[in-house]
C-alpha cells in the first residue's frame, strides 16, 4: 500500500482511464461558481449521509470529515469491511493519521494517489474532501456496475438507454443535458414501478418543455424516489435546469442509486431464487433421511416383542435406552430442517416474493415432519412403560422357575434314589424275606408320605404353565419326567412287594428253606446281566448250562414254555424260582402237598374258599385264591376248587 506523507499533495486516478479525476480536469469556472460548490455539497452530503448511521449526520462535507472518524465509517459501511482502529484523540495528528488510514484504504483498492494529501481534508478543503467524496462514490457505488459486457459509467448508461427507451421525448445520452426535463427520471420511475407515478400526465411532455415543467418532473421524480425508494433528493432541480451543462458527477450519483434500487433489486431477487433453490434443496437432502428416520423409529416403537428371559427383555431395555440417548441429536437435526424451511418462508415473505414456498425437490412436509416427530415422542414412554411391565413379568417368571428348579432338583433325585433302593432290595441276598418285606413296606410309606410334594410341585407347574414359561435354564427335570418317575416309582414298589409276598408264598407252599433262596437269589442275580430283576433267554440258558444242564433245543424251547409261558422275552425272579423249586423238589411233594388239602377238605375231591381262609394264613390263602382252578370232577359244588390239579402244576407235574 502507497504511503502518504505529511503536506504532499496528491490527486486520486482510477486505474480505468475514463475515470481521470484530476485537477487540471476540473473547470476553473466552475471551482469558482458557488452553485456548483453548493450542488456538490448538496450530492456529496445526500449521497454519503445515508450509509453513516451516525449522529448527528453529515451536514457540511468539510466539517464532518476533518477528524476523519466518520470518513473511516463511511468506508466500513460502503465497502463491508473492517479498516484500522481510528484514533479517538482530538489532536491535530490524530485526525491525520485516521484521514491517512482512510487513504490508505481508498489506495488499496485500485485508487492511485497523485498529489493530495490528508492535512487537506483535516483542514476543510472544499475542493479535495470533495474530490475524495466523489472518489469513493465513483469506486463503491459506480465502478461495480455491470452491464453486459459494459461496466461502470458505460453500463449505467446503457442500463439507462434501455430502460426508457419505450418511452417518448427521452433519449438518454450523456449524464448531463440528458436529464434536464426530468423525463428520464420519471421514466426510471415509471418504468419499475408504473404505480408510484402517471407518466402521461407529466408535465409538457413535448421536446420544448418550458423550465417551470422540468423544475416540476425533477421534483416529483425526487420527491417519489426519497418516499418510496430510499433514494435521497440530491439535486437541485433548478440548478439543473438552468444549468447549460449540469454537473456528471452529481447527477451520475443520483441515477446511480435508481440502478441499484431496480437493476439490483431485479439481480439481491435472483439471488433470493437462487437461494430459495439452495434451502430447498438442502431441505430434500436432509428432510428425506431424517423422515426415514423417523418411520423406522415408529415401526420400531411399535414393534412387538416376545422374550423369555429376564437377559432377552433387558438388552431390549438398553437398545431402547440407546435409542432415547439419540434424540436430543435427532431433535437437532429436526430443528435445522425446520429451521431450513422457516428460512425460505422467511426470505418470501421478507422480500415479498411472488413464488410458492412448496419444495420442488422433495415430497415431504413440514406437517408430516411435524406430526410424525410428535407421534415418535408419544410412542416413546409407552414403549419404555410396556418394556419395563415386561421386565417385571420375566422378573415373577424366573422367580416361578427358580422355585420350580428347587423342588424339581430335590424330587428327580429323590425318586432316582428310591428307585435304586428298591433294587437294591429286590436283589440281595442276605436276611429273611421278611426283613425284605418290612423294609419295602418302609418303602412304600415313605413314598406315599412323599406325594405332598409333588402336588405342590404341581402347582407351581401350574403356575409356570399360566405364565407361558416354557424353558428353565435352573433345572432338567421337566413336570413330565417327574410325572413320569413318580408312575414309574409306584409301580415298581407295588411290584417289588407282590413279588416278595409271592416268593414267601412258595417258599412256605414249597417247603424251601432261606438258604436255597438266596442260593436261587445269587444265581439269577448273576445271570441278570442288565440289573433289572429279568434275564433274557440268552441269560437263562447260560444259568442252566452253569448248573450242568445238557440242553438240546428242544429241550430248552420246551422250558422256555414253563418260564416264559407268554412269550416276553424275558425270565423273572418268580419264574426262576418256581422252576429251580420243581428240578430240586422230591417226586413225591406234589403228592404229599395233594394229601394235606385232602386233609384240609376233610377229603373231598376239591377245597372251598372258606375253608382256604379258615385253614391258612391270609397271604397263603390268598395266593392259593389266585392260581387255584375251579373244580369240575363229581361231585362239584358252586365255588369248588381244584386243589390236586393246582398241586400238580405247581410241582411242575401238569401245564396248569
């Protein structure tokens, strides 16, 4: 940036060699004529006191810019930038130093400095503050018009000639002579804003329009720009008139200032468009996803759900915990969008621009942003209140599997346990079978007492059935398998006791003592491969071969009908026992157990009931009961058994 010394006289020169503004230029006439020094005051002072917002306002050219403060805000205001700190003192060097900062500033911006300097403008020289005033016009408010491939002067008055080019008795060439009848002024006018003035009837609009006439176009032209357009009265109207030649500079200003109220309000409305254009666009680029948004968050809200846990329910919890910790972010974003479309209603209505504020780019709404953000921030506690009623529910639900777990884990093993004892018991060896009896019938006590608990297991089976529990990690054991080992439980002990009582039975009935029975015991017990009280036929004969059978096929076929006489498969204890009893017994047992029911019958042929239960201890006579056939030999009555066959077969002697 050039510097300016103390004292230096300097002229301002454009770069654009039209714009010349050099003293030897200037008229010496007119330097001398108080008119044009009074109708350069007057233009300079209107031209610049409406960008100084400052008070009071600039009401003599020389006066006000001597400290140079409001020349620094003049250039603030008209050029939009920031120049340096001023000096606030009320010292003669420091009101040349902030003229000399507002030099260096008009320097910089393309304005050779030739011979003025800033001790000029601090001591009032009307010729260089206006020369300086002018300057700053010409470079802010002239030098950036554009017209075409015009600019500056040029191109405003291009701009001129076709603005009022449909108009009669106007032939804008110069900014001089050209405007003398006031006709261009009122065209401007007319031509922009046709309802603010009635051009027909200005007037004498005719090429000899008299002096009075143009005084009066001017002034009305004026008088309408300052009220409805903002545009400060800078001249005066007779000045021009009776002025051979009025002055450019003066009246370049004034028309200057209806190209930047028309030509640019018809561009700072472009821009608008363009910047409507911009929102809206901006609006479809993030109303689009923002509204995606916003619908996979209601689909989501409203989601159902089924989980069986209390692990299931809370990860849900925390995913819509997350979720809740993104809205402030999403009501962010919903604010900006909101804000985007405020902003093109705004400009609209501001502007008073005649478009629609529909979004060309996008199909959605501010209301269907609206409605459905508000519809998310409903969905929101209802999803948090039936998530939590969830969470409450597994919570009961796992507090039914835990207390099913309990009893279930006691019980299962309870039954596995007893049902282990019961074989232990139907297997050993040692001791009479009455111990063996007394200790099952302890057995089957215990188990009948322990039917409390599985009703109550029940209930809580009910329970969990109510609830739709339908898995419980805490246990194996389902109702079913406990439904199934408590049947199972019963059975055995039931059969465990008829099967002892029955080999009671036969030992008293088949005289065998307590030794050959756990001799009998022993062997099927090591025969009994499977440990379940059974050997299969495989089984059996090795058991006979062991105790020196000679089996041929038939043979064996031929027992296997004794043992096995419905064809299971399978050998029982009992049915070992009732043949081991047979192959051991003496040949004459059958008969000798025939002699003692004829004893018994007082020796008739059969026996009766009464007689069985009167004779014998209940059990025995029970037994008796149960495998003796009826009788039907002479002599028979209604209810006679036959005691000899039953004898018979029971030694082994007949196929009874």
């Amino acid at each position: 940036m050039n510097q300016i010394e103390p004292g230096v006289q300097y002229n301002y020169v454009y770069d654009e060699d039209e714009y010349m503004i050099q003293e030897e230029e200037w008229d010496r006439d007119l330097l001398l004529d108080p008119a044009w020094e009074k109708q350069q005051r007057k233009v300079s002072r209107r031209a610049v006191s409406p960008r100084v917002s400052v008070s009071p306002t600039i009401e003599n050219i020389e006066e006000d810019f001597r400290n140079g403060l409001k020349l620094m805000l003049l250039l603030e205001v008209i050029s939009g930038e920031r120049l340096p700190k001023p000096d606030r003192g009320k010292m003669r060097f420091h009101k040349i130093a902030n003229v000399n900062k507002a030099l260096d500033y008009i320097a910089s911006k393309g304005v050779k400095l030739v011979s003025i300097g800033a001790e000029e403008i601090v001591d009032g020289n009307v010729k260089m503050t206006l020369g300086m005033i002018w300057t700053i016009i010409l470079r802010f408010a002239i030098q950036d018009i554009s017209v075409e491939e015009t600019s500056a002067k040029e191109g405003l008055l291009l701009w001129c000639q076709r603005k009022t080019a449909p108009y009669r008795n106007v032939n804008i060439q110069n900014f001089h002579t050209s405007w003398k009848d006031g006709l261009g002024l009122c065209a401007l006018i007319h031509r922009h804003r046709p309802d603010l003035i009635d051009y027909p009837k200005l007037n004498n609009i005719a090429p000899q329009s008299t002096p009075p006439a143009c005084v009066g176009n001017i002034n009305l032209a004026m008088e309408i720009a300052e009220k409805h357009l903002d545009i400060p009265k800078m001249l005066d109207a007779e000045g021009v008139v009776n002025t051979p030649k009025p002055d450019e500079r003066a009246i370049m200003t004034y028309v200057s200032c209806f190209y930047h109220a028309f030509a640019g309000a018809e561009q700072r409305t472009e821009k608008l468009l363009e910047t409507i254009d911009q929102l809206h666009l901006e609006f479809a680029k993030r109303a689009a996803p923002f509204n995606n948004w916003m619908e996979g968050a209601m689909e989501d809200l409203q989601d159902m759900f089924i989980v069986h846990s209390i692990e299931e329910i809370q990860s849900l919890i925390t995913a819509h915990e997350q979720f809740k910790a993104t809205l402030p972010e999403a009501d962010g974003e919903r604010q900006s969008i909101m804000a985007i479309q405020n902003e093109v209603e705004k400009v609209i209505q501001s502007y008073n621009i005649r478009i629609s504020s529909s979004n060309p780019y996008s199909t959605v709404t501010m209301d269907e942003l609206r409605n459905k953000w508000d519809k998310v921030k409903q969905l929101v506690p209802i999803r948090d209140q039936s998530l939590q009623e969830e969470l409450a529910r597994q919570h009961a639900n796992e507090r039914l599997r835990r207390q099913f777990a309990a009893q279930a884990n006691a019980i299962g093993p309870w039954i596995q346990n007893k049902m282990e004892e019961i074989a232990r018991s139907s297997i050993q060896i040692t001791g009479a079978l009455e111990d063996q009896m007394n200790q099952l019938k302890q057995y089957e006590h215990n188990i009948i007492n322990y039917k409390n608990n599985i009703d109550k297991l029940e209930g809580d089976h009910q329970l969990i059935q109510e609830a739709l529990v339908f898995d419980n990690k805490h246990t194996n054991y389902t109702m079913e398998h406990i439904r199934v080992g408590w049947e199972l439980l019963l059975t055995t002990i039931a059969r465990t006791i008829n099967e002892v009582e029955t080999q009671i039975l036969t030992r008293d009935a088949k005289g065998i003592t307590q030794e050959q029975m756990n001799e009998f015991r022993a062997s099927f017990n090591h025969f009994d491969r499977r440990k379940n009280g059974l050997m299969d036929h495989e089984d059996f004969r090795a058991c006979l071969i062991s105790m020196g059978y000679d089996l041929g096929e038939a043979e064996f076929a031929r027992i296997m009908t004794l043992v096995d006489p419905n064809g299971q498969g399978t050998v029982t204890f009992q049915s070992f026992i009732d043949f081991m009893t047979r192959e051991t017994a003496d040949t004459d047992t059958a008969e000798q157990v025939i002699a003692s029911f004829r004893i018994l019958a007082s020796d008739k042929p059969y026996i009766l009931a009464e007689e069985l239960r009167r004779e014998l201890p209940p059990d025995q006579a029970q037994y008796c009961l149960g495998r003796m056939p009826a009788y039907k030999g002479p002599g028979a009555v209604p209810g006679a058994l036959d005691y000899a066959a039953f004898s018979s077969a029971l030694y082994g002697e007949s196929d009874l």
